[in-house]
C-alpha cells in the first residue's frame, strides 16, 4: 500500500510535498498529511539570551526573598551578599539611583509590596514587572515565536522615557528619605 499521498507504483519519497506548486500554468494543491510533526521554528541565538536573562532575573528575585533579610534603613540589604556599601551614600549622604532596589525586591518577594513600595518604587517596579515580562516571553515561546524578533519590531524610544522618567523620579523620592524630607 502506498503512502499517504504516493500514487500507485510510486514510493512515499516519491509522492508530491504537501503544500502548493505551480507546474506549467497551473497551481496544484496537495494534501497535507496530518500525522507529520511540523518543523520546529528556527530562533535567534538571542531569542534564547533574552530568555534565560530575565528567566535569571526573576531567579534572583526569587533568591533574594528567601535568603536576605531586608534591611530596616531601607537599602544596604545587598551587602548581605557581600557587596560594598553604596560609596556614594556613605560619603555625601545622597543614595545612588539604585538604592534600596535589592531591600525592595526583597521585600517584594517576600509579600510585604507596600513597604516594597515605600523602600523603592523603581525595585517595587522592576521586581513586580520582571515576572510578568518573563511570562509575555515564555508565551511567544511556547506559541514558536522568536522573542527577539518580537522586540526588534517594536519601538522602544518612549518606553525608555518612562523607564528613565520613574527611575529618576524614583531616585529623587530615594533622596528625600535618605535625607529626612519626607
């Protein structure tokens, strides 16, 4: 018995691929066997950079809320893992933009969001948004899309404003408690 689309006498390697072919004038349709696995979609080597970077990103925020105990001053919870102290702060009393980012992933991860909040909004953010991101990723992958791709297309001039307009406004909030304004 021949294959599914072979004609009598013809071997399976013989048979018409399924899809559409034009062959003289005329377009010819052959069928599609249902029982053959299509082909895995071809992705990007940064398909997969992007996906294992903020796979390990919420890894990490996942890390930091059960191993680090969030430190009370509202930063300085990163010398937990062995880092400096932020120089910045210890030498002019002015907190860089990043901290309290890993008080606030902490704090985060560890169901606390408000006081996550309060410590940092930028970390509250970005510890909040991190997994989500993972999820929109992980759901183009799974469907066979390259993330890569996805991203390339897609203009990111005013979505890094706002990252940098809430970064700074974070910072500036970040100031004014290390400081004692509000």
């Amino acid at each position: 018995m021949p294959g599914f689309g072979a004609r009598s006498g013809q071997s399976p390697s013989q048979a018409p691929k399924p899809g559409i072919t034009q062959g003289g004038s005329a377009y010819t349709v052959s069928p599609v066997d249902p029982l053959e696995p299509s082909p895995a979609p071809r992705r990007s080597a940064e398909h997969y950079l992007l996906l294992g970077i903020v796979g390990l990103g919420v890894l990490a925020i996942v890390v930091v809320g059960v191993f680090l105990h969030p430190d009370p001053r509202g930063h300085g919870t990163h010398e937990q893992l062995g880092l400096e102290p932020c120089g910045l702060l210890e030498h002019w009393n002015v907190p860089c933009p990043g901290c309290g980012v890993t008080t606030a992933a902490t704090l985060l991860a560890q169901g606390h969001p408000i006081a996550s909040l309060r410590t940092q909004p930028f970390g509250f953010l970005l510890s909040a948004l991190l997994p989500v991101v993972f999820l929109w990723m992980l759901r183009l992958h799974l469907g066979g899309r390259d993330v890569w791709l996805e991203l390339r297309g897609r203009s990111w001039t005013r979505w890094s404003g706002w990252a940098l307009a809430v970064m700074l406004l974070a910072w500036a909030y970040k100031v004014g408690r290390v400081r004692g304004w509000w």
